[in-house]
C-alpha cells in the first residue's frame, strides 16, 4: 500500500467536517536538457489537522477529552504530520528526497524523484497512472514522435470500495501541474500560465481523467551559444585592434632623455675640438700669460678661477700687434704737434 492510499484510509472520516481540506497535487518539471523533476505532494490545512488529533484523542467510549476544542501548535501538527507520514521512507528507497511542505495554509511533505534522460521513460503507447507515483522512472511516460514527445498520463478512480469512492466524491484539492522547456504543441490542460509553458489540470472529483500534452525541446539553444561564441570573438579582436593601435602610437613618438651636467661638458668639448679642427687651435690673446691664465669652454659653467693681469713693462709694447700706450701718444714735443695740425687740415682739404 502506497503512502497517498494510506493517508485516504485515515481520512475519510473527517473528510466531511466543514471547512477541512487536503492537497494531493502532482508537479512534472521538464528541463530543455531533457532531465524531468517529478513530485507529489500531501498536504493539509490547519484545521483538519487539528481534527484528526482531536480524532486521534477520542477515548475508548467514543467521548473526546477536553484537547478536542482548543487550537493545536504548529510543533503539534508537525509531529502528527511526521507520524502519519512515517512510511514516506519506502519513497526514499525507490529514489525520491522527502521535504517538508509548507504553503498557502497547508503542511505536509514534497516527495521529488529526478529522471536524468525523459528518453529512459519513453517509449510505447504510454498509459502512467498518476497514483502509481511509486514505479516513476521504470513507466514509460511518454511516446515519441519525430521530434515531438507526447505524454498520455491517467488519474484512474482508485479500487472501487467504498473509502475510495467517498474520498474521491468529497472535493478534495488534486491537481497535476506540468513546466515545459518550450510551449506545447497540443494539450488538454485546464488552464496555461502566461508564457504558455506551465501547464494545469484540475483533477478535482470521480472518475478517470487524462493529461495530455506533446512538446519539443527548444533548439534555440546551440543559436544561444553559437551567438555568445561570436560575441566573445568580436570583444576579443576589438580589444586586440585597440591595444595595436595604441602601441603604434607609442612608438611614433620620440622621447628625449634628460640632459646632465656631465653631458653639458662632453658636449662643449665635442663643440670645442670641432672648432679646433676647422680654425686651428685655440691660443690665448697676445700678451697674455697663459700660465697664468684659465680658460673655460664650457658657457653653462661658471669661471672657476680668476684670471691673472698680463706682466708690462712701462713704455714698451707687448708686441707688434698691440698699440702703443697713452705715454706713446702724447708728446711734450711742441714740433710733433704741430705737424699733427697741419696733417688734419690737409685732410680737410
């Protein structure tokens, strides 16, 4: 006996309180890497939770102890959750991960079972009952058609005894909720979110009901990776181009390296022996004791030491280039000066 049939046995005689409802809902999950999340989840409302620990508290003479009216805590829920759900480990054993369930008001657990490859279910003429939830990933679930993949899937009315009958009459909330990797190409869903790719069927009431639905397998995706390739290509040489374009640009300009004060000297003895090669040596002026005497070639260094005056003697020149002295020029001579007049008017004449 599997753990939803279990639980419809307990239920069914608080199923008629008013205001008490249950959630046996079934969730497919297809992913375009054609992995499939399947899940079942059994879940209840506070206050019928609450109803079946009062039920549980009824004493042997069939009156209920004073707890049957005050409001259980949610600690208590869970722990009635947990003891009726305790044959969820035969779920774990065939491969599906136990959770808790907690949403909208309702508490009970999420049995999610993965299939690697939905080509492991598929097959022929598939025909899966929902509540045979336990045999999911041994079932063929689906048929193959081209590149089309179509599920033909049944909620068949339980045994035909009476707990079932009365479970499945009373309105409980059952409903199988398919995710698609692309929209369908044909279903009988009960509603379609936006998207179009969440898929709904209300499988509320008696009897057989079918899901169906047939769908592909996005191909966009080898586009999508095939076009961020490109782009990654393009950043690369757009990026290859710029670092180019920059580094030629370096190298068109030429830079100068600063000049020192060592360079400053070679560079006034390069000038200097050039100018030696083309006008002969440099000598220093006539008269002057080059002994004595520093000459420096180099304009941006100061002098670096005084020059020494030149030794005369009085009355005599220092050589044939140099003028006479101002003794020389002027005479007491009254014979010398007058012929320097008559040498001035002749002149004027």
């Amino acid at each position: 006996m599997n753990l939803l049939k279990k639980v419809l046995i307990l239920l069914v005689a608080t199923l008629f309180i008013s205001g008490c409802t249950m959630q046996t809902n079934y969730e497919m999950e297809i992913k375009n890497d054609k992995s499939m999340d399947f899940s079942v989840i059994v879940a209840f409302d506070d206050e019928l939770i609450d109803s079946m620990l009062s039920s549980s508290n009824t004493t042997d003479t069939g009156e209920q102890n004073s707890s049957a009216t005050r409001e259980y805590t949610d600690e208590e829920r869970w722990a009635f959750i947990d003891s009726v759900m305790s044959d969820s480990s035969q779920l774990e054993d065939v491969g599906y991960n136990i959770e808790r369930y907690d949403k909208d008001g309702f508490k009970g657990i999420r049995a999610t079972k993965n299939i690697a490859d939905i080509d492991d279910v598929t097959g022929e003429n598939p025909n899966f009952d929902l509540a045979d939830y336990e045999t999911v990933g041994n079932a063929v679930m689906f048929a193959k058609n081209g590149d089309n993949y179509k599920a033909n899937l049944i909620l068949a009315a339980p045994e035909q005894t009476q707990e079932y009958t009365t479970f499945y009459s009373s309105g409980i909330i059952s409903e199988f909720v398919v995710t698609l990797p692309s929209k369908p190409v044909s279903h009988n869903a009960t509603s379609v979110s936006d998207d179009g790719k969440t898929l709904t069927w209300d499988l509320t009431g008696t009897g057989s009901q079918s899901v169906e639905f047939e769908f592909a397998f996005n191909n966009n995706l080898w586009l999508y990776i095939v076009l961020g390739i490109i782009v990654i290509v393009v950043i690369v040489m757009v990026v290859l181009l710029l670092l180019k374009r920059k580094n030629s640009k370096n190298k068109g300009v030429k830079t100068v390296a600063p000049v020192t004060s060592g360079q400053l000297n070679k560079g006034a003895i390069n000038m200097a022996a050039t100018a030696q090669k083309t006008s002969g040596p440099i000598t220093p002026a006539s008269g002057v004791n080059s002994d004595e005497s520093t000459l420096n070639i180099n304009p941006a260094e100061p002098q670096m030491g005084p020059v020494s005056q030149p030794k005369t003697v009085a009355n005599q020149p220092l050589s044939d280039s140099v003028a006479p002295s101002s003794q020389n020029l002027f005479t007491d001579s009254s014979d010398d000066a007058a012929e320097i007049l008559d040498l001035n008017k002749d002149s004027k004449a």
